[in-house]
C-alpha cells in the first residue's frame, strides 16, 4: 500500500514529461516556419534594395540625375551656354544654344537645332578649331567657346516696350510684358537668332520691325533685355541662324 503514492506520483511525472516530450516535438516545425518567414523579409527588402540602387537613389526629378539623357552623356536642360565643357554626346539648354550659333556659320556641317552636341556638332567645332589654329578635338573647352562668341558680330541695339503693351507687331503678334524676342528691319518674322550680351546668351526670334532710332541694328524686347542685363543702347553679339 505504502508504494501506490510512489507510483502515481511516477506516473504523473511521466505523463508531464509525455507533454513535454510533445511540445519539444513540434518546436521544430515552428523554428522552421519562422526561419522561412524571415529568409522571405530578407529576399523582399533585397529586392527593395536593389530597386533603389538601380534607380540611383533619387525620385523623380531630384537632383543630380541626368534627365532626357537617351543616347549618354550629361543632359542639363536648363544649363547656361559657357558654364561647362561641351562634348558629344552632351544635351542641354547650352548644347542647344551652341548649335544654334554654329548654324549661323557658313561652314557648319549638318548641325541640329536640337539640343543634342552630335556628330555635326562635332565635326564643325573641329572644323571652327582648325580655323582658329586650336587643338582639334571636336570639344569645347573655354578657349574655343571664346574665340567663338568674338567671332560673332557686335551689333548696335536698343530696347523697347512699356508704351506698346497690347499692340499687334509687324509680325502678328500681341506685345505683352513677357514677350521675348527681338526687331529686325529686314530679316523674315520667325528668323531664329541668339543674342549675347555680358556672357549671357538667350535663344530667340524676330518678331516685329525696327528699330528706328539711334542707328541702332536690332530692337530688344524689354524680357530679354534684362535676361541679358541690358540696360539704354549698346553693342551686343548677333549670331544668325541659318
């Protein structure tokens, strides 16, 4: 009699240990369902990741991502004309106003109007080096790019505006404050041109006649004279786009 609680107690001790048994059991198929949930994080933020690296780390439009670059080399839109090296196959705002003087040129070589230094582009800053008795190598450092802009023509000019707000110019169109082009007596309405005046160069066209005073060869309208700090009568660069 005296061994039964001996037995029980053994007994539910082996019963404890059953469940015990149980539980260490089936630990391993939980370890193993969480180890498989974590490695599917791990593989979601490494393609996360990757995305990011791919897409060089910057949203839509930051900066210092090259923009409207298709083909390579460094696109800048809205870049100023002489506030870098020009190369092929650079594109930009400055790319295009350099196209646009060398199509002013009679020996330019199927230069685009675009903003895109191509194989045109090239091939007539080679040939303008050449000329200049500059290193030919179809790029335009700062010294080409000067003895570029003073081959252009130094025009007399004049400015105008207030007092004409709302009138129609002799090309058709209304004359507002933010108006920009330029009067010419002669060449066509829609003749495409680049002004230069203390380092600044603007893309533009005649759009009216004159002007009429002060023997002066071009009119500018008052938005682009203070685009170029032009202030009174004075000389500025003309390069005709042919």
């Amino acid at each position: 009699m005296a061994q039964r609680p001996r037995t029980r107690r053994a007994a539910a001790n082996q019963d404890r240990m059953r469940e015990r048994g149980g539980s260490l059991r089936s630990r391993p198929d939980q370890i193993a369902l969480w180890a498989f949930a974590m490695a599917l994080v791990v593989l979601v933020a490494a393609a996360v990741s990757g995305a990011q690296a791919d897409s060089g780390g910057v949203s839509a439009g930051g900066g210092g991502a090259k923009a409207g670059g298709g083909g390579g080399g460094d696109c800048r839109p809205n870049a100023r004309f002489g506030a870098r090296v020009l190369k092929r196959p650079d594109c930009g705002g400055d790319a295009r106003t350099l196209n646009w003087i060398l199509r002013s040129k009679r020996f330019q070589r199927n230069v685009p109007l675009a903003q895109r230094f191509n194989t045109g582009t090239a091939a007539t800053v080679r040939k303008f080096q050449r000329r200049r008795n500059l290193p030919v190598n179809g790029i335009l450092r700062k010294r080409p790019r000067q003895k570029l802009v003073q081959s252009l023509p130094r025009d007399r000019a004049t400015w105008y505006g207030p007092g004409f707000w709302g009138n129609r110019t002799a090309c058709g169109q209304v004359l507002r404050q933010r108006t920009r082009g330029v009067a010419h007596r002669s060449l066509p309405c829609g003749t495409k041109v680049v002004v230069g005046n203390k380092g600044r160069f603007v893309r533009t066209k005649v759009i009216d006649r004159g002007p009429y005073a002060h023997g002066a060869d071009w009119d500018l309208t008052q938005k682009l004279a203070r685009e170029l700090k032009f202030d009174g009568v004075g000389k500025i660069r003309v390069a005709r786009v042919r």
